[in-house]
C-alpha cells in the first residue's frame, strides 16, 4: 500500500472537488475512504495498493476530467 499526496491546479470551486474525487474513486485499487480532495490548498490525498494501479494512472484520471497535476509525492 501506497500514499500520496497530489499538487492539482487551484480548484475553483467545490464541484471541481467533486469531479476530482469522483475521478479518483473510479479506479480500481484506491482505497476510498482515505480520498481527500482539499479545496482550500487544492491537493489531494490517497492510499493506493501500486500493484492495481499506478501514480500515473491517478493523475491520468485526474487529467481527463479536466485538472492539471503540478506535481505528486509519493511514499
């Protein structure tokens, strides 16, 4: 199991927090109940099992939904 934490582009409102956490949820082998999308410091924080999915497969997710990812720290 894996952490991160993701830096997005300010999010400009709560519905970009939805969309966002929506997004990140859909995949498989995110653990939903430690999703937090911040509004106030646009971030978003997870635990991820990496054998089901990939950092790049978040951010990819997040991307396609409209948010650009500045940078993710992983641990």
């Amino acid at each position: 199991m894996k952490s991160a934490t993701i830096q997005l582009e300010t999010l400009t409102c709560p519905s970009c927090m939805l969309k966002v956490e929506a997004a990140v949820n859909s995949l498989e082998g995110i653990v939903e109940e430690t999703v937090k999308v911040s509004f106030n410091s646009s971030k978003v924080k997870l635990d991820f099992d990496e054998e089901k999915v990939s950092i790049d497969d978040i951010e990819g997710a997040i991307t396609k939904v409209g948010y650009e990812v500045l940078k993710s720290r992983v641990k």
